[in-house]
C-alpha cells in the first residue's frame, strides 16, 4: 500500500488564482470535480481542518465568483471562466498559477 501524498494546503487567494487559473486554460466548462483533482494533482488541496470536503470549498469559491461576474455557470456543477475585463497581466497570473505557487511555497522555506 502507497502512503498517501502530501499535499500543500493553500486557501484564500492562492486558491482562487490557481482554481480560476484553471479554467482560463480549460477548452470549455469545467466541473469542480475536474478541478479538485487538478489542484490535487498539482500537489495542492484546501484546508483539511474544515467541514466542508474540497469540492464543496471550490464550488462556493466559484458560486462567489459567479456573482462578481467572473465566471459563468454553465450547468450544475459546471463552470466557464468569463473572458471579459481581464487585464493581460492578470491573466498571466491565474494561467501561470502554478509557477506562483511554487514560488511561493519556495519562499515559505
């Protein structure tokens, strides 16, 4: 038996960059299913302490970014980042998610 992984909690915006950094590279709506096991993938989950599992964290993260305007619903559990007034700079960020958190967690030590 393999032990389980080690995973880097992030929160707060750390998660919204890399969650909405992974819908600006998706071909079309993603489901927050798809994206806990991206962020899992990458070595990365929320915090584990709280009640709510990982898709339930991602899925009011994304509710809340639906109400800014930034992301689209497209069906249940299913989202599409909107591609409208994003800056280019910005949108470097949140594509580049992961090379930011690596940074960071570089700089944590």
């Amino acid at each position: 038996m393999t032990p389980p992984i080690a995973r880097r909690v992030i929160s707060g915006f750390p998660l919204r960059r890399a969650v909405l950094g992974i819908l600006l590279n998706a071909d079309g709506p993603v489901t927050v299913t798809e994206i806990v096991d991206t962020l899992h993938a990458a070595g990365v989950t929320t915090n584990p302490r709280l009640v709510k599992p990982p898709c339930g964290i991602v899925a009011n993260l994304l509710d809340h970014q639906e109400s800014r305007g930034r992301v689209i619903r497209t069906d249940r559990a299913s989202y599409l980042l909107d591609p409208t007034g994003w800056s280019r700079s910005t949108r470097w960020r949140y594509a580049n998610w992961r090379r930011l958190e690596r940074q960071d967690r570089d700089q944590a030590g």
